[in-house]
C-alpha cells in the first residue's frame, strides 16, 4: 500500500463516520439501521486494512535481499535506506524491488541459504 492509497483509506473511515452520525439524526427506521450497520461494517475493514503493518522484501543492488516492516511501501524504503546507510555504504538498496512479502516469495528468498 502506497501512502496516497493509506490516506485514501483514512478519508473514507473519516467520510463514513460523518454520515453514521448524520444518519443518527434522522428517524430511526430498518433502512437507516441497516445503512449504519453496513458503514460500520466497512469502517472496521479499512481499519484493519490501515493500521496493519506488512513486510515488505526488498533487494540490494548488485545482491541479497531483506525485509521491513511497515504500514506504506514509502515508510519501508525510508527505513531500509537509513537503517543500512550508517551500516555499509556498499549495501545500496534497490528502491524499485519493494513488494509485499508473500509465504512462497519468502520461502523462495529463504531456499537461497540452502
């Protein structure tokens, strides 16, 4: 998940509490319980979807690879980035090979220690 995706995510939760509160106002009916219950319903999904670290792999240009852990793929390169700069100058990471980790993608990195 990009940052901007992140931010998209908090804007939603934000949008659809509004509405449960507008719809609070307004005389309770089944329509309007079964709206909220449907907004709540999405809020808790985006919750989790945003304060869910995941990890991403990364690799190293000219070889190895490791991982961070993060809510955004900007906050993992950030933390790759200074958690080898004071470490090694020769480990450069390669920004562009972010992804989530995935179990086979993981087990395929880790197939490589064999």
């Amino acid at each position: 998940m990009t940052s901007a995706e992140r931010k998209k995510l908090i804007s939603r939760v934000a949008e659809l509490n509004f509405r449960i509160v507008s719809l609070q106002s307004l005389e309770n009916n089944s329509v309007i319980e079964d709206i909220i219950k449907e907004y709540n319903n999405e809020i808790a999904r985006l919750n989790k979807s945003i304060h869910e670290r995941r990890e991403y792999l990364y690799n190293f240009i000219g070889g190895g690879w490791n991982s961070e852990c993060a809510y955004t793929v900007e906050e993992a390169i950030e933390k790759a980035q200074n958690r080898w700069a004071a470490d090694s100058p020769k480990l450069r990471v390669d920004v562009d090979s972010f992804r989530v980790s995935t179990p086979s993608d993981y087990s395929s990195l880790l197939s490589m220690f064999n």
